[in-house]
C-alpha cells in the first residue's frame, strides 16, 4: 500500500489472480457488491442469493443517484451466513431515504 490514501477503486485494482474472499486461484474476478474486495466466481454466486443482496443493490444504486457518490465501499460483507445488522439497515435507509419492506 502507498503512502497516498488510496480509494476503494484504486485498491481494486490489485488483483493478483487470488480471490481475495476464499483465497482460491481464479482467471475471473468481480468486485463484491457488499465490500471492496475482489471475489471469484462461487463467492460472487454467494452473494447473488444472499437475503440481503437486494438491499445493498438498491443502497448502491441509491448512493449513485441520490448522493452522486461513485466511491461508495458496501455496507460490509456478513458472511454467507450472517445478515447485515438491522442497526446499518435502519441508518442506511435514514441516510438515502428509502423504505425497504421486503423483509421476511
Ligand atoms: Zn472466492
């Protein structure tokens, strides 16, 4: 790391052909869509059907839209099978104005 404070962006990328999750080998990479890290393919799927995926679609969505905020990191990721906290959700639905329901 230099001694630049670097972006989210920047530190994405220094891919060097491991998954930065699982740490498997892979030729294909995708940033995460909960954090900054660059992940393979299985661990990308993971996320795909993670219940809270939805959610942090719209918050980045809303990040770009509402708050023109290109360097928005994710709200972390919880693991495959941990939640983001209610507490995050609540601040991150005040913050970008939104209702989000679709809880179960
Ligand atoms: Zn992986």
């Amino acid at each position: 790391m230099s001694e630049n404070e670097s972006t989210p962006w920047q530190q994405a990328e220094a891919w060097e052909g491991k998954c930065q999750r699982c740490g498997e080998e892979s030729v294909w990479h995708t940033m995460s869509w909960f954090n900054t890290e660059l992940i393979c393919d299985p661990c990308d799927k993971a996320e795909w059907v993670h219940p809270d995926f939805a959610f942090v679609k719209q918050v980045d969505f809303l990040y770009l839209t509402k708050k023109r905020e290109y360097n928005y990191p994710g709200p972390g990721w919880p693991g495959v099978d941990g939640r983001l906290s209610e507490e995050l959700k609540t601040a991150l639905q005040e913050e970008l104005e939104f209702e989000w329901g679709e809880e179960e």
